[in-house]
C-alpha cells in the first residue's frame, strides 16, 4: 500500500468509527462534519484525503494554513477551518481563507477577525473556545466571560456564530473526557441551545466516540487520518 491509499483506508476506518458512534448515540451520521487536521503534514497528504472525498481540513498554524491553501487553491470544494490559538496580527491571514475559526477566545480576537474579514464573499464562520477543563486546559474563554464574547460576534456582519470548541486537557481513557464535552453541551444550553449555538467542536482521535455521545456536531480527527506526527518544537 502505498501512502495515498493508506490514507484512503484510514479515512474509511475514522468514517466507520463516527458512523458508528451515530448510530450507538441514535443520531444521524450525516449531521457530523470530519475535520482532517492536517498540520504538520505534507501537502500530498491533504491531497491523498481529498482523492479520497475528504474536503474539509484544519491546521492550527496560520502560516501553514496560508501554505496549504494556496498550493491547493485549485481543488474544487476544499474547505480550510482554523483550530489553533490564532494571534491577533495572523487574523487576516486566517480570516482571508478559512471557512470557519475554531477557537475565538477573546472579544480582542473577534473584534480584529471581524475587521479581517470584511470584504469577503460570506461571512466568516466562528466557534468560541471555552476553557471546560479549569487549570488542567490551556486555552479557552472562562464560561463567565462566554456570553459577552458570543455578542461581540453577533454584532458583526462579516461573522457568523456558529457554536462552541474545547480542547480539553489529555485523559488517561477516553472515558474520562466525558464530562468535559458534556461541560461544552450543558454551556451551549445555557447560552441559548442549538438554535443560536449549532455546532459543538469536540472529539479528536481517542475520544470521538464519546464526543459524538454527548452530542458533538464536528469532530477534529488528525492521527487516526494521516498517522502520528513528530513532535513539533
Ligand atoms: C492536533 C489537533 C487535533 C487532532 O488531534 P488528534 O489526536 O491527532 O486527532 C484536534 N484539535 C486540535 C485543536 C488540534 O490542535
């Protein structure tokens, strides 16, 4: 096999795992976005999974999105969501070529990305990150500061809320991510449900199963795509 169809075969295997856990959760599969996140990887790598019918990805360095994006402008359909800590002075980059921001963590941040975004064809999809894991998580929005951030991005044309992200802190088992993305659900339904707040960011490799239990709407799958990365310094 080579690493086109490796990839390939991967793919179908995360796609069977999410199928999976829909139907385990009695829900639709079709109602799950599979982010690839394909930082680190080659750009042959992005390619092999969109031969394979994969269009939407996410990177968490904006210079690498910017790479990536450019050198695969021409295929038809791909889609670029942003999931790292993004500064304020790399939002146009992002803000210029992503579809969706997944990580807004402060009203600075939603502000520039909204000015960032002006001018383009569709407003710019945004998920506010919020800190569910308490000391143990490093990024995210404090659930206190939530509802004054999810204002701020709705009183911007060039943005469009979408919902909520967590990067929770590693757990021994997928188990005990638990009640981090059950955290994120219970703060998407105190902040006005699913009709304001659509999408819920959360699952990664280990524990999409038990994202998608408690009602993840977009997992970000990397390692079980496209395989282990190295260390990035
Ligand atoms: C790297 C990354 C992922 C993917 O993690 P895997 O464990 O490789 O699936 C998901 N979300 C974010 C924000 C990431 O940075």
């Amino acid at each position: 096999m080579n690493d086109h169809e490796a990839i390939a075969a991967k793919l179908d295997e995360v796609r069977a795992r999410v199928a999976q856990a829909a139907r385990d959760a009695g829900r639709d599969a079709s109602t799950i976005l599979l982010l690839a996140i394909s930082k680190t990887k080659p750009i042959e790598s992005v390619r092999a999974a969109y031969d394979a019918g994969q269009r939407c990805f996410g990177e968490n360095y904006a210079q690498e999105l910017v790479e990536k994006a450019d050198a695969l402008a021409d295929l038809p359909g791909l889609e670029w969501h942003f999931v790292g800590r993004l500064q304020t002075n790399k939002a146009r980059l992002v803000a210029t070529r992503a579809r969706m921001v997944h990580a807004v963590d402060s009203e600075r941040l939603a502000r520039e990305l909204a000015k960032r975004a002006e001018g383009r064809d569709r407003p710019l999809d945004v998920l506010i990150e919020v800190n569910v894991g308490g000391e143990a998580s490093k990024g995210g929005l404090e659930p206190d500061a939530l509802e004054a951030t999810l204002r701020v991005v709705e009183a911007h044309a060039s943005l469009r809320l979408r919902g909520l992200m967590s990067i929770p802190p590693p757990t021994e088992t997928p188990e005990a991510s638990r009640p981090f993305h059950r955290a994120l659900a219970a703060l998407r339904d105190a902040h006005g449900g699913a009709s304001r707040l659509p999408e819920l960011s959360m699952g990664m490799t280990d524990d999409l199963e038990v994202a998608i239990q408690e009602g993840a709407t977009i997992v970000r799958v990397g390692t079980a795509i496209f395989g282990a990365r190295a260390v990035r310094l």
